[in-house]
C-alpha cells in the first residue's frame, strides 16, 4: 500500500510538469529525481501501473477483513 501511495506522488508530480514538449527523461531529472530518486526503468513502471485501480481493490480486501474481525 505504501508503495502505491508513492508512486501517487510521483504520478502526481509527474503529471503537473509534463508537457508535450518536456520529454520523460527531462521531467524525471529535473523534478522527480530531487524528491524521489528513481530511475527511468522505474519511472516506466510507475506509469504504466495502475495505481488508483491497485488502491481501491487494496482498501476492498482490508475493509473486507476488518468486517470479519467486527
């Protein structure tokens, strides 16, 4: 769940300085790289992932157990 919720972040910040001129590679050493030191590889997988979807089916399960011990 942590891991998700960083990759939120990055997303985040991600998507508030990319631009259509601004290359990845660009976005990730000039903004992410300073807050959250990845790299391209990781950057990928952070894109390609489906973060909020992850989150929400994540909250499902822990509510669901929560609801048994209730």
């Amino acid at each position: 769940m942590n891991k998700l919720r960083r990759y939120q972040l990055i997303l985040e910040l991600y998507h508030r300085h990319k631009t259509e001129d601004i290359a990845d590679a660009v976005v990730l050493r000039k903004y992410i790289y300073p807050v959250y030191p990845i790299s391209r590889t990781t950057l990928w997988t952070i894109l390609t992932t489906p973060v909020n979807k992850e989150l929400r089916e994540l909250e499902t399960q822990i509510n669901q157990q929560q609801q048994l011990f209730s």
